[in-house]
C-alpha cells in the first residue's frame, strides 16, 4: 500500500483524537506539556496511537490548534507541498523519476505501479467538485506567491539527488512497510528527500536522513504529512548532520561518560575521541539498529519528548534558587559553590553512557577501533529497551543528585530535612519514583 497522501489533499480528512488521559480538551487543543510527561512516564504511546501523537510532538500540527482548524491547515499544507516538489521537479525534469540500472528487478517493477498510482491520483484530483477546486485553486495561489521567488543551486541539488538516489535503495527492505507492493514507498521517501534537499540549501542531504525519515513515512503513512514532520523534527537536529554540531555531541558524550566512570572515559577517549566513533551512528540515528523495530520507535519518541531535558533545567533553577536564598547568610559565607547541573548532558547522550556502562568489560577488553566496532556491531537488535531506560534514569537521577547537592549537604549536615526535601523535589521528576521503571505501551 501507498501512502494515504498519494490521494487528493481535500479528500482526506484531519480528524485527529488522542486517547491519551487529559491530554486533548474538549474543542481538540492538546496540553503539550501532560503530552510530553504521558510519553515519558509511560515509555512511548501504543502504536495504534503513535500516528496522531507524532503528529503533535513533531509540530506539523500546533498543540494549540482545534479540531475544527486542522482540516483547512492540512489542506493547506498538502497544497504547499506538492507545489514545492512540483517546483524542482518543473527544473530538474530528469530528477522526476529514479534512475535504475535494470539490475534490481523488484525496485523496478515498484517504480511501474508507483507511476500507474500517480495516474490515479491525477484522474481523482479532476473528479473533485467545483466547490473544492476552487478552495485549492486558491491555496495554490498562496503556495504560488509563497515559494515562487525561491531559486535552487541547481549544481547543489543535483549532488544532493544522486546521493539520495544511492541511499534511498538502501533503506531498510524488511520492514513490512516495505514488503511487497510497499517497496514503492521508498520513491516516496525519496521525493520527500529531495523536496528537503531543494528548500533546505543550508542543510541539504546528509546520509542517515533516509533512515530517520523513513520513520516518520512510515508511522504517518502519509507523504505531506511525513514531510513537515520530519522538517520540524530538522529545525532542531539538522545541526547534527554538519561536522562541527557532531563535533560538538561527542565531546558531550566524552564529558558525561568522564562524569559517570573515569577509568572507562580513560580507555575509550584518547585526545581526539576517534575511540568513540563508533557511538556516532547511535546518536545520529537514535539507535535505530542497536533495538527491536518496534522498540526504536519508541525510544525516538521518548527522546523526542524532551522531559528528563526539562527536569534537568527545573533541577537546575531550584539548584540556583537554593544559591540565592543563602547567599546572604554569614554560614555561608565561605562555603565552596555547588556544582551545577550540565544541561547540554541530554537524554540521548544518557542513553549512549548506559550502553557503555552495561558493556563496561567487554569494552576495556577492547584494544584497537576494529574491536570496538566489532562490539558495536554484535549489539545490533539485542538490547533491551526497558532495562536500557531504567538504567538510564537512574544514572540521571544520580547525576542531578550528585551535582546539585554535593556541596549543598557540606552545608547543611544537620539540616536532614532540607535535604530530604530537595531529594523528593527531584525524585518526583522522573517516572514511577525510580521504583518501577517504565511501563512501556
């Protein structure tokens, strides 16, 4: 099966519901805020709901838009979309299609009923009535004035193509979504790539963004839908496909495994980090290959939620608040100042220490890189995503402790009080009081 956008924008309907408790009022708003919590507390949402959180948590929709205001705003971005892939398409006319070389026969014949499909879908868009005509009529016009002066480095976005054209075939066949007549799926991935590409000259394609927007067709199953998702999910990762921002993340990764065990840093970390290049595929890809299908989606969505991020800030501020509300005590006076919380120290790059810590010894075993991405490799599809969370949380959780109360309990040795109340502060962050993990969906 093709994706639901393959059909006229105005004939599907955005009737989008949450099931989730408390999360969507009664006029459709959603509480970003209980969404987030709900996600991480209960370790991902249930598939049969993923498509219509994503849709949310990624931003193609606005929390605070009402189920009366999202059909027009698909309508919308439906139009924008195909006005945009009709735009390089228009320039690069050779671009239009996937080039094959006769060599993969089921790829081949996926691009032949793809095409058969995209007839369809131009017989329906002139059987719709004059009422609907008219409405997208006019929204063309928007995207028109819109999009119209945008020029494309055309040199750019050819490289761009060919590079999408070798990775697109790639992408994972054996997932369901794939199998079959599914295989035509990946030309829409493609024009989803490339439409990126063509309207992202900063960003451009990178290798990986075939594996990370694949999620989003996939669990959207939806080609406009699939776009601005993962275009929003872009505004805020695209940094990570550029030297300098990947740079950035494993000296992180470097730091907060320096924080977590000293003696493991010292072997893995040598001055330029090349022995902990081999974590950079796990946190590009938020380690897609290292779980079970099913289990990787969720993790992308509990890391997209961003909750242990904002406990690290809220931790943070009472940490500075408690600073403040001493400051001008005489005991106090010479006390050393606490150390803070790291904010940069995300869940993700947790996630990544847990994964070191948990193969602690077979990693000091290890004495070259080829080891060492050998044990990458052997992990691939075999972790477990609950314990790996449960872990996870705890070393946060004595993280956030440690740092903002090792000075602090020097202070206050015969305050117990203060300090087991700092501590219920902070437990009552994370899920289920570090007593029972993650429920998973």
């Amino acid at each position: 099966m093709f994706p639901e956008e393959d059909s006229a924008p105005s004939v599907r309907v955005a009737a989008v519901t949450i099931r989730l408790p408390g999360v969507m009022d009664a006029e459709g708003r959603v509480d970003e805020s209980r969404l987030r919590v709900h996600i991480f507390k209960n370790g991902g949402v249930c598939p049969s709901d993923r498509g219509q959180v994503w849709r949310f948590l990624f931003g193609m929709y606005p929390c605070s838009s009402t189920a009366l205001e999202r059909p027009l705003l698909l309508e919308q971005l439906a139009v924008r979309y195909h006005f945009m892939k009709k735009k390089w398409q228009q320039l690069l006319p050779g671009a239009a299609r996937l080039r094959l070389n006769g060599t993969d026969a089921e790829l081949v014949a996926a691009v032949k009923y793809f095409d058969q499909r995209q007839e369809r879908v131009k017989q329906e868009a002139e059987e719709l009535d004059e009422e609907v005509k008219d409405r997208m009529a006019f929204l063309e016009l928007q995207a028109q004035v819109l999009f119209e002066r945008v020029t494309f480095d055309l040199e750019e976005l050819q490289e761009a193509i060919r590079i999408i054209d070798k990775d697109v075939p790639r992408t994972d066949r054996n997932l369901a979504y794939y199998l079959g007549e599914g295989l035509g799926n990946l030309l829409v991935l493609r024009d989803i790539l490339i439409t990126y590409a063509a309207f992202h000259p900063e960003v451009s394609y990178a290798q990986g963004m075939n594996d990370l927007c694949s999620r989003f067709l996939e669990v959207l199953d939806s080609e406009v839908d699939a776009y601005w998702s993962f275009s929003c999910f872009m505004e805020k990762f695209s940094k990570d496909f550029q030297a300098d921002g990947l740079h950035r993340k494993m000296e992180l990764e470097a730091a907060l495994l320096k924080e977590l065990d000293p003696q493991l840093h010292a072997h893995l970390v040598t001055d330029n980090m090349d022995r902990l290049s081999f974590c950079h595929r796990w946190l590009l890809l938020g380690f897609q290959r290292e779980f079970e299908h099913s289990d990787a989606l969720r993790l992308f969505e509990i890391l997209s939620c961003d909750h242990l991020e904002l406990i690290s800030q809220q931790v943070e501020r009472a940490h500075y608040q408690e600073r403040l509300s001493h400051k001008h005590c005489l005991e106090d006076e010479t006390a050393p100042e606490p150390q803070s919380i790291n904010t940069d120290f995300t869940f993700e790059l947790f996630i990544c220490a847990t994964i070191l810590l948990e193969n602690r010894e077979a990693l000091l075993s290890c004495r070259n890189d080829v080891q060492l991405i050998q044990f990458a490799n052997s992990l691939q599809g075999t972790l477990d995503l609950n314990h790996t969370l449960k872990r996870t949380e705890e070393h946060f959780y004595n993280y956030c402790k440690r740092s903002a109360w090792d000075c602090l309990n020097g202070r206050y040795r015969t305050r117990r009080d203060k300090e087991e109340h700092f501590f219920c502060q902070l437990r009552n962050f994370f899920s289920l009081g570090l007593a029972g993990g993650f429920k998973g969906p």
